[in-house]
C-alpha cells in the first residue's frame, strides 16, 4: 500500500513537473539562450528523487511507518502541488520555465505574492517534503530537501538579479516587504 503511495506522489509531482514545461514554455524564448539554473533543476529533481526512492526502496534510512506521516506526507503533497500551480496560474502569461523578462511585464504582488516572492519555489519544497515522509525516510527527505533545494536557491538568486535590473527601486522595496520562501525566516 505505502509503495503504491510513493509511486502515485512521484508520478503526481513529475506529472506537473513535465506539463509546466510543456504548457508555459516562452514562445519567444531565444532556442540560443542558456539558462543555467533551468539545466540545474532538471538534473537535481529527477536525481533526487531517483536517488530517495532508491533509499525508500532498498530499506537504507527507512523509520517507521505510521498512518498519521503517510496521511500528512499525502496532504504536503497535495498542499505543494496547488501551491505551485496557484502561483503559476496567478502569473498567467508572465510565468515562463525560462527566466526572461516580457513585452510589457508586470510586478505581480498580489494574493500570495504580497508576502512570499517565490511560492512556487516554496510549493515544490512542500511538495519534496511530502514526498519524503511517504517514503519514511530520514535519508531520502535530506536527498528530497537538499538537492532541489540547492537549484531553488541558485534559481532564486538569477531570477531576482533579473527582476531587480528590470524593475530596480520597485523591486527592490517590494523585496523589503516580502519573503522569498517563508515569511519571517527566508
């Protein structure tokens, strides 16, 4: 049963993963360009998530399972998930897998944007996490965590270098009232 659990969580989280890179692609994007951090995010994800089940799997770092972590790891899922496609939905066409700046683009701070920068950085770590305790882990919510982690953080400080040169004062008092992942901590 938890086996089956884990396996829905990946194919849940890669699902939505493969249809924002499909759907919200830029158009106009230069096929030339490259966006480091872009590359950086699809190497770590799928390594890390390979690499936690694999852990989950073979038993190395397992902890007991209970039905309260498998009920919450499913509903951090599921938070994370919306989470992340709320943001995106809130950016309708500004959002982009590529980092660019578009004709005519806006500073969205409205909704959850008035408090976190970045909520879809933060839906996926929701996501992660979830993940993680599914497969009741310590080794694989760690691998879960810090991998992805480290290409949001890297991501995160490209994107906010390009929003700052473009909006420069608007942004950079926006980011004084905001937080990037978590309110009040980062």
């Amino acid at each position: 049963m938890e086996l089956h659990l884990v396996l829905l969580g990946i194919l849940l989280i890669s699902t939505s993963g493969l249809s924002l890179q499909l759907f919200f692609k830029n158009q106009n994007q230069d096929r030339s360009s490259r966006d480091a951090t872009l590359s950086l995010l699809r190497y770590t994800v799928p390594l890390a998530t390979l690499g936690s089940f694999s852990l989950y799997y073979f038993e190395v770092g397992n902890f007991p399972t209970y039905s309260v972590i498998l009920t919450l790891g499913t509903g951090l899922i599921i938070l994370g998930l919306l989470l992340r496609w709320y943001a995106v939905l809130r950016l309708k066409k500004l959002f982009t897998v590529q980092l660019t700046i578009q004709e005519n683009h806006q500073l969205i701070r409205k909704g959850l944007y008035k408090h976190i920068r970045h909520p879809s950085y933060l839906g996926m770590i929701i996501y992660f996490l979830g993940l993680g305790l599914l497969m009741h882990n310590y080794l694989s919510i760690l691998v879960l965590l810090s991998l992805p982690f480290l290409a949001i953080y890297m991501r995160i400080k490209a994107e906010e270098a390009l929003l700052l040169h473009h909006f420069k004062e608007e942004y950079r008092e926006y980011q004084k009232h905001s937080a990037r992942l978590i309110p009040f901590i980062y």
